[in-house]
C-alpha cells in the first residue's frame, strides 16, 4: 500500500510540471502583448561559473573521501 502511495504522489510531481510551465495560447488578438510583451534581458551566467566548478569538484573530493572512510 505504501508503495502505492508513493508511486502516484511521484507520478502527480511530475506530471505536474507540464502543466505548471506550459506555453500560453495564440488567442491573443488584441495586441496587448499578452504574457510575453515586454521580457527583460536574460541574465549572463557565465561570470560565476569557475566558482560553480572548484565548488562541485570540491565537493566531490568531499563525497568521495567520506564513502572511502565509511568503507
């Protein structure tokens, strides 16, 4: 029963992301500009990521020292 459970509160996440990022409709004819009229300028990512890498490779490092200790 347990498995059960949690088999269909894993399928309710995941499919509930389909619609929660779904694309709106072209019924739009207006010319308002609807949800995507005026989108500001995406962010750049790239300035951060050597951080992001010495940070993942540190931890990593990390991981695996404890599991060689553990075993």
């Amino acid at each position: 029963m347990k498995n059960i459970i949690k088999f269909s509160l894993l399928a309710v996440f995941m499919f509930s992301d389909f619609v929660m990022f779904a694309d709106p409709g072209d019924d739009d004819n207006n010319g308002g500009g609807g949800l995507e009229g005026s989108d500001p300028a995406p962010a750049p990512i790239n300035g951060k990521l050597i951080i992001l890498l010495v940070l993942g490779v540190i931890f990593a490092f990390y991981k695996i020292k404890s599991a060689l200790k553990k075993a």
